[in-house]
C-alpha cells in the first residue's frame, strides 16, 4: 500500500502557523514602548500645579486662557457636553446653594456653585482634609479642583491640599484659601 501525500494545503497551514509564531515572538522581544515605571504612572495621575488659569487643565498641558469666569465656565459646558471626567480646572461661580454634608465615608462639604453662563455644579470639598469654608448663598467662590462627568451637570471634587504631597485643589472665598 503506498503513503498518502501530504496535501499542499496541510503544508501552507503549518508554514502560515510558523510565521505567525516567529513574528509574535519578534514582536514581544522588541524594543518597542516599555510598560510605565511606577513613577511615571504617579506623574500621570498627580494632579498639575495649581495655577491661576481659568480652563481645564489636562493632566498633560494647559492651555492659555484671559478670564478665569468665562473660559473655566465654557470648560465645564465644554466638558459636560463631551462626556468628559478627570479633568483640573480653575473657575470662579456663586453658590447658589447649600446642600447637607455628606457624612458617609470622608465627610464632604456639597454645595451648588452657579456660573457665568447659568450652568450649576455640584462641589464635594473634603472637610477630613480641608477646612469648612463658611458659605452662605450668594457668595463668590473661586475653585480648583478636578472635574466629574455627571448628567446633572458635573461634581468638582479634590478641592483640597493632597495628602501625598502632590499639588491639590483649593477654594477661595472671602480673601482666605481653603485647601
């Protein structure tokens, strides 16, 4: 009885399967992008500088801005619309509200701050971190902190010092910082 020949398909499987294989492994021992080292991935993360800018601050650049009021109000519409959160920012508002604390966990200060453009926002100032600031409705605030997408608007929050020595979020009102 004679052997069966291998059909030529069967030999351009195993050849594809080969090559395959081959460039896997070049591409795995490349010197292609290396994974983060831990201090990169805390740079990523760390909040910028704090600045007197009036935008969104991208944890990579900021762009340059004139009027804190204006451009950190059409930031937040800008970044309410897109969907977008973990974005720092300054603004300026008036608290159009006064909220209970939030006592579960770390305990938040929440009001609603109105801005130039009748937008509202929720702020949640850590006050196990950070000093109350003595609110009352009416007041002008100005604000650092980072910003989170919400449907109702967005929650500002981190407007505090960091604990782990990275730069934070403040607030300002009645000439003192609050951080």
């Amino acid at each position: 009885m004679d052997k069966p020949a291998k059909s030529k398909a069967s030999v351009g499987i195993g050849t594809v399967l080969l090559v395959a294989v081959v460039l896997i492994i070049r591409v795995m021992n490349s010197n292609g992008p290396s994974a983060p080292t831990d201090a990169e991935l805390a740079e990523r993360t760390a909040p910028p500088p704090a600045t007197e800018r009036g935008s969104a601050e991208p944890r990579s650049a900021a762009p340059e801005t004139t009027s804190v009021a204006d451009e950190g109000a059409q930031t937040i519409e800008d970044l309410f619309e897109s969907g977008t959160s973990d974005t720092w920012l300054t603004f300026e508002g008036t608290v159009a509200r006064l909220l209970p604390d939030d006592n579960e966990g770390s305990r938040h200060q929440k009001f609603i701050v109105e801005l130039s453009t009748g937008q509202t926002i929720l702020i949640a100032h850590n006050i196990d971190l950070a000093p109350r600031v003595p609110l009352e409705r009416g007041d002008a605030v100005r604000i650092r902190g980072e910003y989170e997408w919400t449907e109702r608007g967005g929650t500002v929050h981190w407007t505090h010092h960091d604990p782990d020595g990275r730069p934070g979020g403040w607030i300002d009102h009645g000439g003192e910082r609050y951080e």
